[in-house]
C-alpha cells in the first residue's frame, strides 16, 4: 500500500480544515467500513484520511426532542441505532431495518455520517430516512446548511457534500403517528446486498391517505422518492385495488438497473409486488411509525 497520512482532529470544524474542497485523494473517515474495503481493492488511495474518531462525543449521541423528533450524530454507530429504546418506541422501522443490514461487525463500527455520504443505492437506510423526511446537518470550515436526505443523493455513489464538507447530524422529524415500513427483497441471504428496496411512509386509513411517500432504492441509481405512486396514494379509499396502481405507477416510473442480482425486467415486476406488499403492511398495521 501506498503511504497515506493519518490525521485525527478534535472537533468536527478542524477535521472541515483538513480536507480539501479540490482534492478527492483527501478524504473523511468514519467508521472505516466502505473506505478500507475500496483502499483494498485499489479503488481509491489516499493522500490523507481524517479520522472522525476523536471530535466531541456530542456528534455520537441520539436525542429524542419532546415533540418525537431526533437529533443523531453523524459519528453514533448503526449499532446504537439499532439498540437505542428511543428509536425502538417512536421509529421502530429503523429498528427493524437495522436488523437486516448487513451484520453485527459491520453495524458495530459503520457510521450514520458514512452511511449517507456512501451514496451506494443499495444501502438500506437512505430509502427510510427519505420516506420519514430526514434532513442533514452539514459543515464546511465557514459554513453550515440543512440538506433533505432526498436531495443529499444525486447519483451512482454520488452526493452533493463538497469535498471539504462533513455531515454532522441526521435531522428526523416527528412522524405524528404515521406508519412506515421497509421491504427488502435480497435474491441472497436476508442481510445481503438488496436487489431492491422498498419504503413507505403513510397517514391515515383504508378510508383514504393524507400523506404517502413511496421510495424505491438499490434496482436505481440512487434511493428516491416515487412522485407517481406516493400522490397517487393521497385522497381515495386506500384499498388494494389502489396499492396494486401505486406498484404499477412505481414500476413504470424508475430508471431501473439490472445486474448479477436480476435483469430489468426482473425488477420491474419486483417493484411492482413489493410496493404493493409495502402499502398493504403499513395501512394495516404491520409496523407502527
Ligand atoms: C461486507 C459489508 C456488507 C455491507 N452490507 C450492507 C448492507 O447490506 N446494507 C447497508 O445498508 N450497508 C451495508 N454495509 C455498510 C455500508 O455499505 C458502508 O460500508 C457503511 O455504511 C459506511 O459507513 P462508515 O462509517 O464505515 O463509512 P466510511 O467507510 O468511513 O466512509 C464512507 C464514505 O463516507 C465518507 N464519510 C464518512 N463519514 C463522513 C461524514 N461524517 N461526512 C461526510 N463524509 C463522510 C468517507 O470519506 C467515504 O467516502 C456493508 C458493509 C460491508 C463492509
């Protein structure tokens, strides 16, 4: 391996000093799981790695606000999502979807901050935190803005931080009783890779919706929201005559990609079972918020 330096700031404003907005052989380290996988497989080498490992505590902690909204640190590892009592009450689909991504070794160190910034689409968190409305926090060395997890991702591996911007928190609003629930359809075991993700977010009844976010992720080149299907959803009785139109509408929308884990048309017809299927557990209740 090539030499590299290793330089492990402070505080989170320090490590945005160290990177360099035109350089991309200098690159932030978060839990190591993505980066170190790419490093050796010749992929990506580095000229600086800043370690993310030593900022304040404050960016690895998880705060639930009194109206149900959190607050989670860039640096808190999936695992404390996972085991966190406060996500388990108020968003257990993220509990769940953490109980099939990937492993325990890879949720133990894997950070939130580098679960997004990635901007691999088959990752399984984006798509739910797309479908809850989650925003990001993110700082440069002079500046600070809020970006929605929808328009973080803007392709294959790819984002819209800069390269001397961090991710500080994850932003999730209060989900006021809304059900949501992520499908996902692996053509391996349970926790591998998804050949398609399925989220959906939803308020109200089989009377009718007034609120529906359907995003699709890992068949696409990012995870996204599904404009067709989720207004669709809006207004009408909320039966399954109206899931099976909102898989079709999905199907027909995305921009699909085939590869080793099924052909285009393979997951077009995935998409169209697992939207519907995705509805029908949210609205009768399979996972609350
Ligand atoms: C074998 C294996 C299987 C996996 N399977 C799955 C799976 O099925 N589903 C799933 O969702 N995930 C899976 N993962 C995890 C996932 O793909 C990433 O490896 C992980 O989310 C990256 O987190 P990290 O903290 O280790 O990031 P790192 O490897 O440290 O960094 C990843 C990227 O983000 C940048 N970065 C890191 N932190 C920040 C920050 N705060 N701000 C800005 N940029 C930052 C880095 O510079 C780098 O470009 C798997 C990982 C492995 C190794």
């Amino acid at each position: 391996m090539i030499p590299f330096e290793m330089l492990e700031p402070k505080s989170l404003r320090d490590a945005t000093a160290l990177l360099d907005a035109d350089d991309p052989t200098i690159r932030p380290l978060g839990g190591g799981t993505a980066l170190m996988l790419m490093m050796k497989a010749g992929v990506f080498q580095p000229s600086r790695l800043v370690s993310l490992r030593s900022v304040e505590p404050r960016y690895s902690t998880i705060t639930v606000n009194s109206d149900g909204s959190f607050n989670i640190g860039a640096l808190a590892p999936l695992a404390s999502l996972e085991h966190s009592a406060d996500i388990h009450k108020h968003l257990p689909v993220i509990t769940r979807t953490m109980q099939v991504l990937s492993n325990v070794r890879v949720r133990n160190v894997a950070t939130i901050g580098g679960c997004l910034a990635h901007g691999d689409p088959h990752m399984d968190l984006p798509p739910v935190l797309i479908s809850l409305g989650a925003k990001v926090r993110v700082i440069g060395p002079d500046s600070e803005r809020t970006i929605p997890v929808a328009d973080l991702l803007t392709g294959y591996y790819e984002t819209q931080l800069a390269k001397n911007e961090l991710i500080a928190e994850l932003i999730i609003p209060p989900q006021n009783g809304k059900r949501s629930v992520y499908l996902k359809c692996t053509t391996r075991a349970a926790h591998d890779w998804p050949a398609l993700g399925v989220a959906v977010s939803v308020a109200g009844n089989r009377d009718g919706l007034s609120e529906a976010h359907v995003v699709i992720s890992a068949a696409t080149e990012r995870a996204q929201r599904v404009e067709q299907a989720s207004a669709l959803l809006v207004g009408p009785p909320a039966n399954d005559k109206l899931f099976k139109d909102a898989g079709e509408a999905a199907a027909s929308a995305v921009e699909l990609i085939g590869d080793s884990q099924g052909s285009v048309p393979y997951k077009r017809q995935l998409v169209r079972v697992f939207v519907e299927r995705a509805l029908r557990q949210a609205i009768d209740g399979g996972i609350t918020q």
